[in-house]
C-alpha cells in the first residue's frame, strides 16, 4: 500500500473530451528527475494523443534579472538560464511541433502566461499534470488549476522530484485536498471505457 493510499479517498476518471496533459519543465535541467520517468511521461502523452487531447508542454526559463523573482534567492542564483541546453526540453520526449509550449519564470505555469485563456478558449474543464518537480512547479500549478475552478488530475509515476519523501508529502497533500490522484495504468484502464 502506497504512503498516500489513506488520502485517497475520492476517485474519478478523467473525460478525454475536455481534458488537456499538462507535462511540466521536462528540461535538460532536470535530466536526474525526468530522464526515471521518461518511459511514464511518454506513455502518457501516447494515451493522451490517442484520445485526441491537447497536450501542452511548459518550460521554465528566466531571462533577465526581471523575472528571477524569489527562486534567485532561494536557490542561490542557481536558475535556469533561456538560451541554455539546460533550458531545453529533453529531446526524448514525444512532443510533436503543433504541441503549445508555455514559458514560464516561476513555480507555476499560469501566472503570467496565457494559460487559463489558452484552456478556457480550448472548452477545457480537467488538466492531468505530469513532470517534474513534484512538489514545486507540478503541484503549484495542479494547486492553481484547482481554484481556477479545474478538476485536477495528478499522476503519481509520471511526476518525479529530488527525493521519494517530497514526492510523497506532495502526492498526500493533493489527494487529500485538491486532485484526483492517477497513473499510466489508470489512465489506460479509463480511457479504454470512454
């Protein structure tokens, strides 16, 4: 039984029909988080795309001392610079040039971007959020998508961060107050019925 099996204690299937992917900052940056759950992203995107949904790639980038915000200091000027291999999506993943990719400078992918308006426009209602890290850029924006008024869908083998602890404080967080908590088999077992 997995650590956050006790807070999940609601169930739902996501509706391809007005359900986006979401894969967040899957960077070179990240390589030691994302290249473990490279094969679960993929598969992912694959359910996604056979099912006709929208995917939607961000990428997390600063580009001057403007945007550094408060990640400068946290992490101790150590950010990721755009124009850097580092910033780059890791050329594995199975992203197709009409996916849309959002820029973004901070923890989540929808303040101050067009991100709501892109899925609100798209007649959106359900976001899955897959990538990395759990417990920063994934589960903000899983937060912010939820009182935006988003049902949320978050998978547990297709998100990953520095440390199995982080990862499962995140994943009993947002069962318990914010998300629908999903994997690749869920994900498969549902989108067979629908």
């Amino acid at each position: 039984m997995s650590s956050y099996s006790k807070y999940e204690t609601r169930t739902r299937k996501p509706d391809p029909k007005s359900a986006v992917l979401i894969v967040v900052d899957m960077q070179n940056y990240f390589s030691s988080m994302s290249n473990p759950i490279l094969p679960a992203i993929n598969i992912t995107i694959d359910l996604c795309r056979r099912n006709s949904m929208p995917i939607i790639f961000t990428r997390h980038r600063h580009k001057s001392p403007d945007d550094y915000g408060m990640i400068y200091e946290w992490w101790n000027g150590d950010i990721i610079r755009d124009g850097t291999v580092e910033a780059e999506l890791i050329p594995e993943l199975l992203r197709r040039e009409s996916d849309s990719v959002v820029e973004k400078y901070t923890y989540s992918a929808f303040k101050d971007t067009n991100l709501e308006e892109k899925l609100l426009e798209m007649g959106i209602k359900e976001v899955i959020v897959t990538g990395v890290m759990t417990n920063l850029c994934c589960e903000t924006t899983a937060r912010e998508a939820f009182v935006r008024g988003f049902r949320v869908f978050f998978s547990t083998d297709a998100t990953a961060t520095s440390s199995a602890e982080l990862h499962d404080a995140t994943l009993k967080n947002l069962a318990y107050g914010f998300t629908y908590l999903v994997d690749c088999k869920r994900l498969q077992a549902a989108f067979s019925i629908s």
